[in-house]
C-alpha cells in the first residue's frame, strides 16, 4: 500500500496559518472520511482543535469533490474511484505545549492540530513533506523534530532540514511535535544516545552546556534505572534521538510528553546565566520538568493505561490510573534529581516537604480519591474553579504521596531489599519493552495491579490501596519516615489567617478561593467576594497580610465586603494560619 502523502508549510506567517495538503492514493469507496483529534494525549481535555481548521476543499485530478462536515471534528467526502488531493489551513496562534503556533520568528506544531486522520487508513505508513515558509526572513531556519527522515526517498530531509520525514502510521504521526526556525541547540548523548535540547524565545546569556550537563545526569540515571543491563535508551523503537523542545518567555511553565521527544516552556528567569553556578529555585524546577517529561517517555507513552491503548482520540477517554501515570512520574522527578547528584539531601527534603505541605492543606483531600481524581480529571482537575480546593486532590502531588508511602511500604517490609523501583522494572518488562519487537499495544488495567507488586516486591499492598488509592485514608507518613530514620513535623504559625486565597482584580482584593471551614467561611463570606475593609481600615490588592498581623488568633473582625454590588457586613474570628510541614533526618544517617 502507498503511503498517505502530507505536507505542511508555515504559509503565511503575520496570519499565523499552516497550509496543509494531504495526497490519498486510494480514498474508501463507500467516500473518505477525515477527522482530527480532540484531545491530545497527556493533556485531558477535550479542545476541539478542529475550531482552528479552515477552507477545507477536496479534489481528484482537478475535480472539486463534495465535503460534507458530519460531526465537530470530521468531514466526509463524496465516494471517488481515483486518488484524491485535500487542502486547508490550520490557524495557529496558540502558545502553549498542546497545540501550534507560528509567527515571523518560528514555527511549532503537533500533529494533533494539523493532521487530518484519513478514517480507516489510519494504519497505513505516513510521509510528511515539511516546506520552508517563504520570504527572506526564514531563509535559515532548520527543523527539529524527532520524526525520522525519509532517508530512502528521494526528497528526504536531511538532518535538522526541510523536505520528507515519515512515520509507521497516525498515530506516531502525531506523536512528534516539529519546531522550525533558529533555535539555541545544545545536544548530549546518554548512554550512547542522541539527545537534543533546542530552545525557542530570547534568552541572553543562557548557560546551555550546564543546562545540558544537568540533563544528561537526568537521563542516564533514568535509563539505567529501568535498564540496568542494557541501559538501552526507551525511545529508540521510534527514533535515533530525544529531542527536548522548550519555549522560552517570560512566565511561563509546562510540558507535554511524546514518545522520543518533549515540548517544554520555561521562563527565561529560570534557566541558569553563563558565569552563575548557583541552583536557583527556578533552575531547579526547570529540571524537574525535564526529570519528568523524560520519566514519560516510560511511564504513559509505552507503560500506559489499557483505555490508552490504543488511543481514542474523537472523545474523552477517562482512567482511574493518573495517579501512577502522573503521581509516580512526579515522585521520581525530584527523586531523580536527588539520586543523581543534582541536588543534596537537605534539598530533596525541602521538595518532599513542600508537597506535604500542599496536599495536606487541600480539604478536598478528604473528599475525593486520587482514583477518583484521576477518572474525573477530564471534568475537575482541567476545569477547576473557586470550589476545587474544597472538593478536589491533585493525582499529581497525592499521586506523589502515594508513590512515597507504597515506596516506604515495599522497603520496610522487604528489609530494604526491594522498591518501587522494582514494580517501575517490571511495569517496563511486561507493558513497555514490547514496542521494540512492535507486538500491539497492551495496557495496564486496574485489576492487574496488586499482583505486579506482588510479583516485583513480594509485598501486599492491598490494604494500602483501598486506604490510600480507593479511599480518603490519611497518608501514615508521619509513621513511614519514623521508621526510615526521619521526622515528619508540623509548624503552626502563630500569624492569624482567614483561611482564603486572594487575587487581584483591579486593584482590589477578591476572595478566589474561601477553604472549608476556615475563618472566612465560618464568618460567612464567599469566594468572589472584594474585601473593603477590615475593622474599617481599606484592604487593597496587597495590605491583607500586614493587617492581619495586628490580631491574634481568636480575635473577632468586622469585615466589609461587596458581593456584587452590595455591601454587605461579617463578623470574623480569625484562626491559625495552615501549618507547613518539614521532614528532616533523625541521625546523619543516609536514606
Ligand atoms: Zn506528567
């Protein structure tokens, strides 16, 4: 069979638009159905990215054909006995990891956005024709993407080049984000493996050889942990190299895992500057990001629920199973970062803790299971609002509990011959390392899981699921670190709180989140509320916390707030501020 022929041009630049051609050899006969995804894997929401498509026309040998729109994401063409020629144009002004963008600087996209599926030949081998825009402006970009070249064909791309790239099917067509224009690129090899870093956006200064030092430690404690033997790197069924692509700003944070490559952005403040060897805060998340994305690579892109094997991509597809996916992907982010020397031990606690911190002052802790969240994540955890804190937990930081409590668990119980890191091996044994010998997909499901702990770590840990997992069971972790040679503590401050989070809204101080039960709520007051004043002293956008510090905890307010409109009167007693929590070690003892 021939392949399906794409190709994609950055076309009009100041328009933000792709154009995109797809040539199909031997359309169905009953009439060819296209469609394009709705979501996109490892971000759960439902985008609807064909809202983006436009001007879609078909033809054969020059014979407009009929398109019909069926439904919010596909077109079906008129039956036709010979090849057909599609065309459209993608607009692509969003800046984020999920979707595309273009400007006169460069050009990123995922499949996702751009390629339409062809419906059931979605199997069939993909070659990808990227163009250069036009114009003087881009005349140097190179490209960077960790889809193969289409070595073989006679216009295959050389290496960071335009021209004939391919993939085996959709489905890894999709599964390699492209960036054009003239990136910084650094690059590293970890066990013998290429890896690319290619960063997009102003950035004087960057120290990009420390960047890409720090990364390879990253990677190649990663590869040998699930590769002892071997230490053969996860993403060489798909490609010669890993490609990190970061887009840098001045704000922002995110990234989104693929199969031999990750889309990152990263603030500019957070990368390291040529001659300043210290580890910023910043630097150091921009490398859990890193440790993470990369982490990916083995836990969800080939260990991955059974609901995401294969993908359904034209609607939402919910698994109780984030919070392996997720939270154990962000236990080992900041455990790595530790266990290859990024980061001391002092440091690691300080993550540790932090997360404690944060999960233990979410009252939705205690209302929902991480199993649930991570089925719900499509509805909640995407689409949260002032309500969320009270009613939700993170399959991220409790899924990163979890990890560490069900670590703790197998080490004391097993005399500390065995770990987490031995159910991560045999996950990889049994789901991931297939995609070598190219068997088909097989997924995790949820009933299979007691019994690959079992067979790993020879511990039960039946009852640390339903607690932990099903239920809303405190984590033991005060209990855990104890008998691991560490205190867990808990810090009241003495200063008086509302028990509110605040934002600004012009100028003013707004109630974005009242927590259950807090001072505030008990008070009366609601989330949307503006703070006038407390005691008849004006609260503006930044006062709140010097105020507060002239009361103790018990002390009655008057508070004055507009609800809308209104204005309205509450009595308040403040309480104690949320404690923090802090884990250190007991003795000089090593973990
Ligand atoms: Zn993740």
């Amino acid at each position: 069979m021939k392949p399906i022929l794409y190709r994609i041009a950055p076309a009009h630049l100041a328009g933000h638009l792709f154009r995109v051609q797809i040539h199909i050899h031997k359309p169905l006969p009953q009439g060819q159905r296209l469609s394009l995804p709705t979501w996109i894997p490892g971000s759960y929401l439902v985008r609807d990215f064909s809202r983006h498509v436009q001007q879609l026309s078909a033809n054969s040998h020059g014979r407009p054909l009929r398109i019909q729109k069926i439904d919010n994401h596909s077109w079906q063409i008129e039956p036709c006995a010979r090849s057909i020629d599609i065309e459209y144009w993608v607009y692509a002004w969003d800046l984020s990891v999920r979707a595309a963008h273009v400007d006169e600087t460069h050009a990123f996209f995922n499949g996702s956005s751009v390629f339409l599926q062809v419906d059931g030949q979605e199997q069939l081998p993909c070659l990808v024709d990227i163009q250069p825009p036009s114009g003087t402006t881009a005349r140097q970009w190179q490209v960077y993407t960790s889809l193969p070249e289409a070595s073989k064909h006679p216009q295959g791309a050389q290496r960071h080049g335009f021209g004939m790239y391919q993939a085996p099917n959709y489905d890894a067509l999709i599964d390699h984000p492209v960036e054009m224009g003239r990136p910084a690129v650094v690059s590293f090899t970890a066990h013998g493996a290429l890896h690319e870093m290619v960063f997009t956006g102003l950035m004087p200064n960057v120290d990009l050889e420390r960047i890409a030092r720090d990364a390879q430690r990253i990677c190649e404690y990663q590869i040998a942990l699930f590769e002892p033997k071997t230490k053969k790197a996860p993403f060489l069924d798909s490609s010669d190299r890993y490609v990190f692509m970061t887009m840098v700003t001045g704000s922002d944070y995110g990234g989104l895992e693929h199969r031999a490559s990750t889309a990152l952005m990263a603030s500019r403040s957070d990368l390291p500057v040529l001659g300043d060897d210290s580890l910023s805060d910043g630097y150091l998340q921009f490398l859990g990001l890193v440790s993470h994305e990369y982490f990916h690579t083995w836990n969800v892109k080939r260990i991955k629920p059974q609901v995401f094997a294969p993908y359904r991509l034209q609607q939402a597809t919910p698994t109780s199973l984030l919070w392996i996916f997720e939270g154990f992907t962000s236990y080992y982010d900041d455990a790595v970062l530790y266990r290859c020397g990024l980061i001391n031990q002092e440091r690691y606690l300080q993550l540790l803790s932090k997360t404690i911190t944060s999960v233990q002052n979410t009252p939705g802790r205690l209302k929902q299971s991480v199993a649930e969240s991570s089925f719900d994540a499509w509805t909640k955890y995407y689409k949260q609002d002032e309500n969320s804190p009270n009613s939700i937990i993170s399959y991220y930081t409790k899924g990163a509990l979890v990890a560490l409590s069900l670590d703790l668990i197998i080490r004391q119980a097993s005399g500390n011959t065995r770990s987490l890191d031995d159910v991560m091996r045999l996950l990889w044994k049994v789901y991931g390392r297939r995609f070598y010998t190219r068997k088909p997909d097989l997924g995790l499901q949820e009933e299979d899981i007691l019994g690959l702990f079992l067979r790993a770590t020879g511990v039960d840990i039946s009852q640390a699921l339903s607690d932990f997992v099903y239920g809303t069971v405190e984590l033991p972790l005060k209990k855990l670190c104890k008998r691991h040679g560490f205190a867990l503590t808990t810090q009241a401050t003495p200063t008086p709180s509302l028990h509110v989070k605040t934002r600004n809204s012009q100028g003013q101080c707004q109630l974005a989140v009242v927590y259950d039960n807090g001072a505030a709520q008990q008070g009366g007051l609601s989330a949307g509320d503006t703070l006038v004043a407390i005691d008849n002293i004006r609260v503006d956008a930044q006062n709140l916390p010097t105020l507060l510090q002239r009361y103790r905890v018990g002390d009655r307010v008057r508070v004055h707030v507009f609800r809308r409109d209104e204005l309205r009167q509450f009595s308040v007693r403040l309480k104690s501020e949320y404690s923090t929590y802090r884990i250190e070690p007991l003795s000089d003892k090593p973990w």
